[in-house]
C-alpha cells in the first residue's frame, strides 16, 4: 500500500478523532478488518458481520501494533476515529485511495464468467502494462475496497471485479473503483433470488456505467439480448453486428478452440488453451479491452494464447484413471449447461457431478430440473447429483434418461459410491455452487 496520513484517513472517512494529535501525522501502513492480521502501523476496520461485531476484536488490533481503529461508538481510549458505519468508512477510504492513481482501471461484473475474464484480461494486457488485478475473488463489499488498498505505486493498470448479489450494490462497488473501463460478460440467471428478474440483474449490472470515469468506454457482450441495449458500448461476441467478433471457430476438444479475430478492418488467428466456447467469449472481452487501451492486434494475440484457467474454473485435470473437469468454483443454470457443453464434446465416456446451484429464489426446482433434462439430452452418459436441490436435477435427467441418472442427498454417501460407478478412461465434469465444496470430490477423484 502506497502510505497516507491517519490525519487523510480520518477526513476521507469523514470521522472524528479521539487521540494524541501528533498522531495524525504518523502514515497509516495498512488497512485491515480482521483484528489477527493488524501490524504496526495499520488502520483496523471493525465491520459488523452475521455473526461476529469485529468491535470486539479491536484490542486484539491494537496488541497486533494497530496504529489506530475505526469506531462507530465511543471507545474508553484513543487513538480512535469515530464513524456513523465503519463500512461505508470502509468504502469511502478506499474511494479516496483509489483516487491517488491516475491510470486505467477496468471494472468487471457479469452474471457469469467475471473470474475467467479477469484472468484473460490480465494475461493479455500484462505484456504492456504493470498490472494489477482482483486477488482471488474478492469482489464484495468488504473485498472491493481490500483490493483497492493493494494498489502500488509500480502499477500502471488494475483489473478489478465487482460482484452483487443485491440490488444497489455494484453502485456503491464501483464508486470505489471509478473505472475508466466497464466491461460486462453478460446477464444471467445467478442470484435472482435477490433480483425478481433478468431486467432487475441488468439494471444492477448497468449500475457500474454511473462512476465510470469521463472519457471512459463501456465494454459488452454484444450476443446478450439484455447487453445489446446499451449504447454507445463497444460489443464482443460471435454475431455480426459485434464490433470485435469471432469467426472460423475450430472446437480443439479440451486443449480449447482457435478461432480468428475480426476487429476494425483487422483479423488474427489466435487459439485459447482452455475448453469451451464461452472462453472465446472471454478472450473477445480481453481484447476489445486491449483495443480500447492502444495494443495492436498481434500483441492481444500473444497474450490470449498465454491464458490459462485457474483452479476450479474448468481446468482440465488428468489423474491415473480419469479426466476431471474441476469446474467447482461456482455454478449456476448457464454456466453449468455451458460446462455439460464442453464434456459433450470430450473423448470417451462422459460423466457429470452436478451440486445444488444456490440463490436461484422461487425458480430453484425449476433450474435444477432443466439442468438434469440438458445434461440426458447432450450426451451424458451417467449423470450423478448431488444435493438437497440436486434432486430436482436428477428428477429431470431420470424423466428422459432413467437408466444414466443417480442421486446422493450429500457429498459423504457419494464419495462412498462414486467410484463403483467409474471406469477407467472416463471424463468427469465436477460442478456445484461454492458452498457445496465440490473440489472435495475433485481431489478424491484424482487421489483414486
């Protein structure tokens, strides 16, 4: 973290501080909201969570070498800065930290797909900027603005992803990061418990456009029916009318697929090293962006073929019996037919793993059930489910394929059977929502 004042900390924040005055001279080095990882010198963040007050953990801070603490009530000491709400605080520091770097920043969201397209963007464009992207998947309302506290001084792009689950609440994550770019991968179906309806998921997607920075562009999926709407956007996709588009797709099974590039009068042959159709759609995404930032044609080639996915996000991994296709990160309807879409193309006999797909609302039966009636329909040849709602998917895949469907209520009894069920040779998808912690599976799969 590039350092400022505790002085800087508190007007950004709008706080009022309790403490000795020479202290808001001294430079904040950090900014924390778990009391374990204070260190001297850093500014500790108590939020109020479902469970634990982080209030309770501020002397815990302090014994760590917490320079000083946020506070939305009176403490007994100082050094303290008093707030109405320690996380909009939070937000509005990182806001004011953000506003230290004048370079590009890209924000990300999507319904599906927001991981992989960080990490296509950052393999494409690290090859002509210091860039830096959203570790691992903090991308809420508390890791958001963590993210933006790693922001160096060495950087000259970042690449940060924005995630909701409630409406309102890419507003508030993207006035943090003010991007210059807004790219969306499109609207699904993913957390509409919350949303009603894809109209509502576009709008709280499009809540991004409102702190973009002047001057700055907007990056869509073009092929979305919701997206499309958005003027004035630069499109990705496979349609004509799409601004950066593919053509001459050739589908390489799981090494992934090549396909040309058609971009501004331009075109470049260039392959992705990861399965799936939708990975092209990724790599599109990559390089309008590159497009947008002044990189030739040939260097976004360069960078798209150094990708590779990361763990859990359809990563072709081979084991003594079986291919696995560790797709764990998270799923919902889209992604999970996109998913049996590659394993319907891989060699062999072809087996899915599907969990639970959470925070689906009133449609969850409904989901789940399609999702077993696709997999029967495109050339699964044993579908196992695995979940309370997973149920439902195997309802759906027995109602037209009785003999390729099982079920496990949990994942214990089906670790017991699984590997009856294999033979040598087979390809696995594994796919679940995150909290059904399917790469347990995965990795007794490849253990066998």
């Amino acid at each position: 973290m590039n350092p400022f004042s505790l002085g800087e900390a508190a007007a950004a924040c709008g706080g009022a501080y309790t403490g000795d005055a020479a202290l808001l001279a001294a430079p904040v080095q950090d900014v924390c909201i778990d009391s374990r990882r204070a260190t001297p010198g850093a500014l500790y963040v108590p939020i109020i969570g479902q469970v634990h007050d982080g209030h309770a953990f501020i002397d815990g801070a302090r014994r760590g070498g917490a320079l000083c603490t946020l506070t939305d009530r009176p403490l007994p000491e100082g050094p303290y800065i008093r707030v109405p709400d320690t996380l909009e605080a939070l937000q509005k520091l990182a806001a004011f930290y953000r506003c230290r770097f004048d370079i590009p920043v890209i924000g990300v969201t999507g319904s599906v797909g927001k991981t992989s397209t960080k990490e296509m963007l950052a393999a494409v464009l690290s090859s002509r900027f210091r860039t830096f992207k959203t570790p691992g998947n903090l991308n809420n309302q508390t890791g958001v603005p963590l993210t933006l506290f790693r922001l160096e001084p060495e950087h000259e792009l970042a690449i940060i992803e924005m995630g909701t689950n409630h409406p309102g609440e890419i507003r508030r994550l993207s006035a943090m990061a003010q991007p210059t770019i807004c790219l969306i991968t499109n609207v699904g179906v993913a957390h509409i418990e919350f949303f009603g309806t894809r109209e509502n998921i576009f709008r709280g997607k499009a809540e991004m456009l409102e702190h973009m920075r002047p001057g700055g562009a907007v990056i869509v999926n073009g092929d979305d029916d919701m997206l499309v709407r958005l003027p004035g956007a630069v499109r990705f996709g496979f349609q004509e009318h799409n601004d950066v588009r593919a053509c001459e797709v050739e589908d390489l099974g799981l090494s992934g697929s090549a396909f040309t590039v058609c971009a501004g009068g331009e075109r470049a042959r260039m392959q992705v090293r990861a399965p799936g159709r939708h990975m092209i759609g990724n790599a599109l995404a990559a390089v309008a962006a590159g497009l947008a930032l002044g990189m030739p044609l040939e260097e976004l080639r360069e960078g798209v073929e150094r990708f590779s996915p990361a763990a859990g996000r359809m990563q072709v991994r081979r084991g003594a019996h079986f291919t696995v296709l560790d797709d764990t990160y998270n799923a919902n309807p889209t992604s999970v037919m996109a998913a049996i879409d590659v394993l319907e193309r891989a060699p062999g006999r072809r087996v899915c793993v599907l969990g639970d797909m959470l925070e689906l609302g009133a449609q969850t039966e409904e989901f789940h059930e399609v999702v077993g009636m696709y997999a029967a329909l495109h050339g699964v040849d044993l579908i196992v489910c695995v979940g309370t709602n997973a149920e439902q998917t195997f309802l759906g895949a027995h109602a037209l394929a009785p003999q390729r469907a099982r079920y496990f209520e949990t994942q214990e009894t089906l670790l017991s059977i699984l590997p009856l069920l294999l033979r040598d040779g087979d390809t696995i998808l594994v796919k679940g929502s995150r909290g059904m912690h399917l790469e347990q599976t995965v990795e007794a799969l490849l253990a066998l």
